[in-house]
C-alpha cells in the first residue's frame, strides 16, 4: 500500500500529513539506485523524518477530538510526494524533485530517466495525491472546513542539499503558505511550541493540487521540529523529548478542532 489513513472523529477538520517517516523501499526503486547499501542507510538516516509517524499517533491519542492521520508507507528515497511534479519544483535543481536522482550531499543515486520517471509519477504520485485530495475533499463536506498539519523533522545542522540552509534553525520551524496558512493558524501553533521560528530553514506546506490557491476552506501549516530536540541524530532511536513534542501537537489539534 502506498499509503495508509487512520480515520479520526467524523467531526474533525484536522488532518496530520505525516509523508517522510518510512524508510521502506519498492524493489523497483532499489534496483534504480546506484549505490550500495551502506549508501543507501546513509542517505535514509539523513532523509528521513524519524519517528514523526510515531509522534503523530502519539498526538493524536491524547486530542479531544481525534484527527485524521495520512502517512506515506514508502521512503521518499521512491517517489517525495510533496514535490510539484513538474517545472515548477524548484528542488529540481539539485536532483530532489519528485523522484531523487541525488542525495543530502549531491551523491549522484540514479541516472536521468523520464520514462521510469514517469511510471513512478502514475503508479504513486498519483494515487497518493488523489487519495489526499479525496480525504480534504470529504473534511471539507462533513467538517465544513480542513486544516493540514504538515509533520516534519529536520536535522541540526544544516546538510548540503539545503538550498535555504543559512538561517535561523529554531526547536521548531513553521512552514507557510500565503494562500492557505491565515494568522489564526501560525498563532496557534506558536502556543503549542516555545521556540518557533517561520519559514527558516523550510517554508511552505502541503496542499492537495486540486485546492491549492483554489479552496480557502483548506488550511495548511508545516511543523519542522529540529531533532537534536527529539532523537538522536542521524538516524538514532528517540527519546523524552517526543513525548514534549507530542504535547504540543496534541495542544495545537485541540486548538485547531
């Protein structure tokens, strides 16, 4: 499956967008790789959003009104399904558009091939997107509105990838979108979290294509928590620190429910 949702309450607006935990990979995208698989455990120790899967369903146990999760079950090592997938993706530019050809240090992890490209785009891309789209499109019915929290976890220090790296690196960054995050959600967030910073290292957040800069019903924010907070880094177990974290997501879904 590409994809997994866990329903919440039927009266919930809240979704919790959890698309970079899995460290699992198709046998059809290992075979595109390149490099080996010390290589390979490498670049999923530096990509991956460790244990937010875990944090989410944490979060959501503890919320009055439970959320809506929906978790990608593949690495984005496969396909990253928060990319555009066409030109206007500007992580095109170092080989981490929708489908990687690069990793966190520019090491190259497939040749250029549209075709296989292609095929991944119509055989996940698509079906997750279209699965996220239909999930908004049903809160947005029975709740009236959607509110996408974007779960993320980003590392320390900056790595080489990072084309904003340069900035502020707060205990947590909120993403922004100019369409789909109003103040009210940025204030609520920063209740949950002490330390926030906005749009540094990471801005944006994730909005269905088929809403995005179209619906005003849906709501979206990226959380990105730094961590050093949380785990050990690179790719390490957690500790005490989750459950912290947790509490302030679980705090911002009852504000946002």
């Amino acid at each position: 499956m590409i994809f997994e949702i866990s329903p919440g309450a039927a009266s919930s607006p809240v979704i919790l967008h959890v698309p970079h935990a899995s460290r699992a990979i198709t046998a059809a995208a290992r075979s595109s790789l390149l490099v080996d698989d010390a290589a390979v455990t490498e670049e999923l120790d530096n990509l991956t959003d460790a244990h937010t899967d875990v944090l989410a369903h944490r979060a959501a146990s503890f919320a009055k009104v439970p959320p809506w999760i929906f978790e990608n079950r593949w690495s984005r090592l496969v396909v990253d399904p928060e990319r555009f997938p066409d030109e206007r993706e500007e992580m095109r530019a170092v080989g981490m558009g929708a489908v990687y050809t690069h990793g966190f240090a520019g090491r190259k992890l497939r040749d250029d091939d549209s075709v296989r490209d292609q095929n991944l785009l119509q055989t996940h891309f698509g079906p997750y997107s279209e699965a996220f789209a239909a999930l908004t499109a049903d809160r947005c019915a029975t709740a009236g509105r959607c509110v996408i929290v974007d779960v993320h976890s980003y590392p320390s220090a900056s790595l080489p990838y990072e084309m904003h790296g340069l900035g502020p690196r707060p205990a947590v960054c909120l993403g922004t979108d100019p369409d789909h995050t109003p103040a009210w959600l940025v204030a609520a967030a920063e209740a949950a979290f002490p330390l926030t910073g906005v749009n540094s290292p990471f801005a944006g957040t994730y909005v269905p294509l088929d809403f995005y800069g179209r619906d005003r019903r849906v709501s979206s924010l990226m959380i990105e928590i730094r961590r050093d907070g949380y785990m050990t880094e690179p790719g390490g177990p957690f500790h005490d620190g989750l459950d912290r974290l947790a509490a302030g997501l679980t705090q911002l879904i009852n504000a946002l429910s």
